[in-house]
C-alpha cells in the first residue's frame, strides 16, 4: 500500500484522539519513499506550541497505524510540522481520500461570482455532491469585498476568501498554492471573471473605428488568459483530485463563463469587437483544454457557460430591450443545474442557460 506518491489523510482520523481536534487544519499529507515516510501535519495559525507538542505524537501514531512508530521531529514550519522515520503500517488510513468537496469561484466580489458563492455555501440542491463542502472565493481586493466577508462571518470555517487578479500571474500562482497547501482538494473551479465595459476604460465598440489596441488587450488578457492562466494553476490539483475521486461518481470540472456573443456562428449584429473576439478566443482555449484533458486516465471535465442576460453591474447600461431579464439567483441556479448534469462526454461543449449547446 506504500506507494511513492504523496498521501492524503485528514483530520477526522485523529480528531477522536486529539484534545482539540477543532485546531486542526485540514490538510495532513504523508510522503512515502519506500518504507521511509515524512508526515506533514499542518495546524491552524492560533494554535499554541505546547498544543501542538501535545498533539502530534498522536497524529504520528495514528498515521503510522501503530504506537511503536519510530519518527523523529525534524523540523518546524510556521503552521506544520513535519516528522521523518520509517513506516509500520499505513495501509489502514492511507487510502482514505476527504469526502469533503471543494469549489472556487474566481471573479467572487460581485454579480454572477457572489451569487456562485452563495448557492454553494447554502448547498444548491443542483450540487448536492458540494452541499458542506469547502468554498474559495477569489477577488481582486478581499479587504473590500464586503459581502464575501458577511458570508465568511456567517458561515464559519466554510469560506476561503484569496486576492487573485487574473492580470497578475503572482497572485494566481499564490492562490494555487495556497488551496493545495490548505485544502488539498479542487472539484469546482468556476472562472466568473469578465469585463464589458468600465468606465473611462473600456467601451463596448458600436463600429470598427472605435476599436483600439488597448481595449483589445484589456479585454483579451481578462476574458480569456485570465482563466486559462487560472485553470493553468490549478491543472496539477484538478488532476490529482479527479484521481483521487475517481470512484466516487462525482465528476471534477472546470466552468467558464462565456457569453452567447462569443459564437462566431450565431454573430449576426456585429459591433463588441473586443468583448466577442475575447469570449470567442475563450471558447477555443477552453476547447483546447477540454481536449488536453480527456487524454488523461481521470479527465477534468471543462465546458463553457452562457447565463443568459442577468441583471448585474456588467449588463446595467445594456438592458433596455433584453426581453428576459434572469435574476443573479435564477442565472446561477441555472448554470448549478446544468454543472450537476454534466458527464465525461460533455467535456468541450458550450451550454446556455436552458441546458442547450451553442454552437461557437
Ligand atoms: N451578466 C450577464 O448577463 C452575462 C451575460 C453573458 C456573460 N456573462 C459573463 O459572466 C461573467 C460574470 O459576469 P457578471 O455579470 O457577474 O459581471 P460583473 O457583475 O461585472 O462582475 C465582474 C467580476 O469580474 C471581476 N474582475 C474584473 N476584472 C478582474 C480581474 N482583472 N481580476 C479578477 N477579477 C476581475 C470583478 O471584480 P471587481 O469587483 O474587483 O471589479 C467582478 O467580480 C463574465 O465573464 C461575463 O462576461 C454575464
């Protein structure tokens, strides 16, 4: 059973044993190198040195499924511990894989991305697979996204909030590693970000001569590197999660969300030159991974979603003639029902909001 790939074990096999098991943290990860192993145990921030002294023998014994373990300490970090020695016998806990699901919705401050997280810390009926899971939500400035805050308040322990901004690598590299390290797990990765418009910035173009490079670029680097550098990130812990949940049915996938004016075959009015061209180079790079995906043994599914017209800030100047406005509630409980519907053959297709495809 000791296989050379890292192992994953959590909490709740030494929370009977432990004195605090609520300081836990989630993530508790074994190394093995034949019968040598390193067991990297990492506690929440607040928890005392002397707790953490009490508490690790423990975990080590129980990880090693015996009491007559020979680990030595070797090393502190901030927040983990990490214990080097030679194995007994971990085949009775090592092949156990956390039930609990994680989501991450990028792009969370406001709109469609907010209203992910709340349908997900709520437990969308859609998703009932998700339903207690872990969510992350990433936003350019957490300090100011207060609504995200309000939902960390009332949901504790259930929300990771995270700086990413899709134009800055730094900080999606730095989100990666923190979901690895802290929750070990991606199921759900939601790329929600997207600009139309921002004032003095951008304007959706009504003709070619308003096109610049500059909102090109913009809208370029924000609708379509944005998620591919994301889903990038995160390739590695996708892959390792739709391994590990192989048997569980339950498939990990990735979601962008596009819009309808992405499809180069449906593009019968013109104009948006910046906004189309970015959502059509979306759709093919998500394609792309779809495709890249489905090569490996335990693919990641990846599709393209359009919500429909949803009232939020992006669609505010632009919805005078829609003839079906969707609340931000209806829009995502939409795109949650399309998501739960999903199967490996779907990976690559672009769904609308009533569950259709678009061709694109
Ligand atoms: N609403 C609709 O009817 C509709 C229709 C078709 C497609 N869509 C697509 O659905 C998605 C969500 O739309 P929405 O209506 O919810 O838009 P929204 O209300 O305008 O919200 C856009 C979100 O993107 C974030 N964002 C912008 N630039 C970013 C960057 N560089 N890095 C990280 N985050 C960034 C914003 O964060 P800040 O708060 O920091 O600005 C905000 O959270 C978009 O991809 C959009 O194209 C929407």
């Amino acid at each position: 059973m000791c296989g050379h790939s890292p192992q994953r074990l959590y909490p709740r096999h030494i929370s009977e044993c432990s004195t605090e098991p609520a300081t836990f943290g989630p993530i508790w990860t074994r190394k093995n190198f034949g019968t040598e192993a390193q067991i990297y145990l990492s506690l929440d921030a607040s928890m005392s040195l002397r707790s953490r002294l009490r508490v690790l023998p423990t975990a080590i014994s129980l990880a090693s499924g015996s009491s007559r373990h020979a680990f030595q300490h070797q090393q502190w970090k901030p927040s983990c511990r990490v214990a080097t020695g030679s194995v007994h016998a971990f085949s009775a806990i090592a092949s156990s894989f956390d039930d609990k699901r994680v989501s991450l919705v990028q792009g969370a401050s406001r709109g469609l991305g907010l209203e992910f997280v709340t349908q997900l810390l709520r437990g969308s009926q859609a998703l009932p697979s998700l339903a207690g899971g872990h969510v992350v939500a990433t936003c350019r400035n957490p300090e100011k996204a207060e609504a995200l805050q309000e939902l960390a308040t009332s949901h504790p322990g259930r929300l990771t909030i995270l700086p990413l901004d899709v134009t800055d690598e730094a900080t999606i590299k730095a989100a990666a590693t923190a979901v690895k390290t802290k929750l070990g797990r991606l199921d759900l990765l939601l790329n929600v970000t997207g600009v139309l418009h921002i004032p003095d910035v951008l304007t959706p173009e009504t003709s070619l001569s308003k096109v610049t490079s500059e909102s090109l670029l913009l809208s370029f680097q924000t609708n379509a590197m944005g998620p591919l550098l994301v889903t990038q990130a995160f390739e590695a812990l996708l892959s390792s999660t739709a391994a590990n949940a192989a048997n569980s049915g339950d498939p990990v996938v990735v979601a962008n969300l596009s819009a309808r004016v992405g499809s180069i075959e449906d593009n019968r009015l013109g104009g948006w030159y910046s906004y189309r061209s970015s959502k059509s180079a979306l759709n093919q790079l998500t394609r792309t991974m779809a495709v890249d995906f489905a090569r490996k043994r335990n693919p990641v599914i990846c599709v393209m979603l359009h919500p429909g017209t949803a009232d939020t800030d992006l669609t505010k100047p632009f919805q005078k003639n829609v003839p079906e406005l969707f609340t931000p509630e209806r829009a995502v409980k939409q795109l949650l029902e399309i998501l739960a519907g999903l199967k490996k053959e779907d990976t690559g297709k672009f769904y609308a909001w009533d569950g259709k495809i678009v061709p694109f």
